[in-house]
C-alpha cells in the first residue's frame, strides 16, 4: 500500500513532529505499507529528525520519503496538477490529519476547503482516511463540508468522545482512539527511559504569540513564585512563533534559560519534560507530556482541543 500523509510537517513545531512518529507506528501497525510518503514544509530539516530519532519508528524508518511542499511561486502550478488529476502521488492513499482538518475558525482555504477542492477526486473515490477531531461549526459552509467529507473517508480516527460521537452522525466507521503522541511517550518510558544528569530542580515555561497578554504573565510569575529554589526554562515549542517571547519574559524572570529542542533528540527532550518538577503551558503537546508524566501542570489558555483533551 503507497500512503501520502498531508498535514504540516518539517515546520519545527514540536507537537506535530511528535506525533509524526506515533503515527507512523500506527499506520505500519494496522497497514501493509510499501511506500510512506510525508509532505514536509522543510524537507531537509525532517529528514535530519527522522535520522535523529529512528529508534521511534521501526520498521517504517526505510519505508518513509519526505517530500517538499512546492514553493509559494509554484503552488498554483502544483494545485493545477492536482486538479487535472496529473500529480505524482494522485493514487496514493492519503491520510488528512492530525488536526484541525476541517475548522471554521481558520481562514480560507485553511478551513478545509482546501481539502475538498485539491482532493476532490480522492474524496469521490473515498481513498483517503480522517485523522481528526471536529471542532465547534458555525459557518453553514462548514457543514456542508462536513456532509461532503465525513461519510466518504474509509474511517475517522478520533482521538477524544466529543468527536468521535460528532462524528458517528456522519460515518459509522468513526473510531475513537488516543493521541498519538501517547504510543511516542509511553514507548519512552518503557523502552528509553534513563534519569537526568542534571544536579538541579527545574519548571518548564511556554507561551504563544495568542497567549502573551498581562493576564497570563501574571499566571507565570505566580506559578514560578511557587518554585523559588528551581531553575526555570523557556521551552519554545513552535520555534518561529513562540522564539521571540523568551527575552521579554526574561525581563520578568530573571533567572530564565531556554532549550531549543531542535538541537536534542526525541529522548533527550522527553527526558527534560519526566525529570522536570512541572510546567505552565499555552499549547497541546507541552501540556500532554506533564500530564502523561504526572507531572504538575497548568494551562495558560483553555481552547477547545485543550479543554478536550487535557481538561
């Protein structure tokens, strides 16, 4: 079976390059895969991660080849190849997913109409399968996508109830599953699990450009109040986005240090969320390792998938 996996890749955001790897294992868990193709928005940069963090992947690792998404200038070029059915990975079976596939919250085509106009004929041929959750719709356009797009993916693999039950209404295939992420974390405690060398306590601190307001600086400062005696360290999760707070927060914590996690391996930075004592979080996947590693944590802002997923 020849996959095509389509969703943002190679962007250095640590919560989708997680679950890249415990999706990968899932697909060549429950497919007979001969090729695994993933769009990447740097090619080069997920390969070198791939290769960094083979020991994840298993059996899948010969069978994966990163692709580069076209460059702005030759987008509609490559949309155009699509449309007319002429693109290279056009049979391939594709996977959408893992995020917000089809959310009204987003501008267009980012709100899936991308989805419904490119792979219009893979949608028809029902080839594909939904990785997903579903998100509040408000817009009559949404849900006709909704209509359009559910009951033709061969299944839908949720990863909470909300939108596993949301999703029973369109497609009987619908299965509730975890994060995947879930598979990466457990398989290091299991497997790749080794104590820190560090002789320090420490706190994990992020924010995103959507929670840097006064309000969640306060709950910084409050939550490294409760640690006087530990280290803290700015973890930048989306590195283009979220990079640029750290020397404005430093200005309130004074103490502050950063870790970039492109510069470590999978297990490395793992190993910094299980030895930390705690951390206070504006994104997903930065919260889900504390609460996996029992660990104490408190959220900055509580968005719908937050609120979903980790309560």
């Amino acid at each position: 079976m020849e996959v095509f996996l389509k969703w943002y890749y190679g962007y250095k955001n640590f919560g989708d390059e997680l679950l890249f790897f415990g999706l990968a294992n899932w697909i060549a868990t429950n497919f007979d895969i001969s090729n695994f193709v993933v769009e990447a928005g740097d090619q080069i940069w997920l390969e070198d991660w791939i290769k960094d963090n083979k020991i994840y992947l298993g059996s899948m690792l010969d069978k994966i080849e990163v692709v580069p998404i076209n460059p702005y200038k030759m987008r509609y070029f490559s949309h155009a190849m699509n449309l007319l059915w002429l693109w290279k990975y056009k049979n391939f079976f594709k996977f959408f997913g893992w995020g917000e596939v089809l959310d009204d919250s987003r501008k267009f085509p980012h709100d899936g109409r991308n989805i419904a106009l490119l792979y219009n004929r893979t949608i028809r041929k029902k080839n594909f399968i939904l990785l997903w959750w579903i998100w509040s719709t408000k817009k009559t356009f949404t849900k006709y996508l909704y209509n359009f797009v559910i009951p033709k993916a061969q299944s839908i693999v949720c990863r909470e109830k909300v939108s596993y039950n949301a999703s029973k209404l369109y497609n009987q295939k619908a299965v509730l599953y975890q994060d995947f992420s879930y598979n990466i974390l457990k398989k290091f405690e299991d497997e790749f699990l080794h104590q820190s060398n560090l002789d320090w306590k420490y706190i994990l601190i992020n924010i995103t450009p959507k929670s840097f307001d006064p309000v969640s600086l306060d709950k910084i400062i409050k939550f490294c109040n409760k640690y006087p005696d530990h280290k803290k360290i700015f973890f930048p999760c989306d590195i283009s986005d979220d990079m640029q707070y750290f020397m404005q927060l430093k200005k309130h914590i004074k103490d502050l240090d950063i870790y970039n996690w492109t510069k470590h391996n999978l297990t490395e930075t793992l190993q910094l969320f299980y030895n930390s004592d705690g951390g206070i979080w504006a994104r997903l996947h930065f919260l889900y390792p504390l609460k996996i590693f029992k660990k104490n944590y408190q959220a900055l802002v509580y968005e719908e998938k937050i609120e979903k997923m980790i309560g």
